[in-house]
C-alpha cells in the first residue's frame, strides 16, 4: 500500500479525530480512506447519471416495467 502525508489545519485534524474515536474507524487513516471511497462513489454515480442522460428519451414507465424489475430484483429473471 502506497503512503500519502496530508497537512490539516488544526480544526480540520480535530474533526477527523473526533470522527475516529465516535465511529468504528481504527485510525485516521481508515477514515481518510473512507471518504476517498465515497467521493470515488459518487464521481461513478455522477458520471453514470449524466451517461443516462446523455443517452437519450427514456421508455415509457408502466406496472409492467415494475413488475419487470421486482422480478429481477427478486431474482427471477
């Protein structure tokens, strides 16, 4: 695993401490990482959206598209 040194002003430093020791982050670090894995997520699911917005009128949505979907969801495909 790679290291990366950060610098923090000191209020931004007692956040994250006081995030660590209120939640199940192990260190600092773990909780860096976290929210890298967020922001990551939402940059996908960003882009995703303005891909399927890009992509053109959508299809009209009835009960059985829904049904559609439950079943798939359910897994019945």
């Amino acid at each position: 695993m790679a290291t990366m040194n950060i610098s923090l002003p000191d209020e931004l430093r007692a956040f994250a401490d006081e995030q660590v020791a209120a939640h199940v982050y192990a260190s600092s670090s773990e909780y860096v990482r976290e929210l890298i894995r967020r922001d990551r997520d939402d940059v996908r699911l960003r882009e995703a959206v303005i891909a399927g917005l890009r992509s053109g009128d959508g299809s009209e949505i009835d009960p059985a598209y829904i049904d559609r979907l439950r079943a798939r969801a359910a897994g019945d495909r």
